[in-house]
C-alpha cells in the first residue's frame, strides 16, 4: 500500500490553444510545489525537499507530491493521536484562488 499523498490534476477542453496548456500546466504544478514547500513543517528537511512534480501520461497530466516519505501522507491528513500539518491542500487551495 502506497503511503504517500499526491495531488493529480488534468487540464481539458483547452485544445484550442494548443501547446501553451501543456506549459500552463507546468506552471501551476511548480507554483503548488513551491507553495507546498513553504507550507510542509520541517523537522529535518526531508519531507519539504522531497515534494515533487512528476508527469502523467501526457503533459497536461501532472502530480504533485512526496513518493519517497512514508509519513507524507500522515503529516497532511494526520492521525487519530496527531494533528494535521497540512502542506499540500493550502498550497493547492491558494493556487486555485489566483487563478
């Protein structure tokens, strides 16, 4: 069982303006991942510099997130003895804002 937490997001019925969607895409996910970075608490480092993008199965397709801290998914959501730390849900929230 993958202990990880991603956010995927897939942009559609932009085709009209052809290459710029696949780089607008690109640009959002790195605009989550910065603000999610700013955002996971830090202890060591290690959950913060482990998050990610990572293409789907095109470029509009796109992942963000931590795949290698098993605990990525603890901090966000927490656990019946600990507290949400959210990173990655404000920092997606804030991106929709200014859009």
């Amino acid at each position: 069982m993958e202990k990880s937490i991603k956010i995927k997001f897939h942009l559609t019925g932009l085709e009209t303006i052809d290459g710029r969607v696949d780089e607008f895409a690109q640009e959002v996910a790195l605009d989550i991942k910065n603000r999610a970075k700013d955002y996971a608490p830090v202890l060591t480092g290690a959950l913060r510099d482990s998050i990610e993008v990572i293409d789907g199965e095109n470029n509009r397709e796109k992942y963000i997130g931590s795949i290698t801290i098993p605990y990525a998914i603890i901090q966000e959501l927490g656990t019946i003895k600990m507290s949400p730390q959210p990173y990655l849900i404000p920092a997606l929230d804030e991106v929709i804002r200014e859009l």
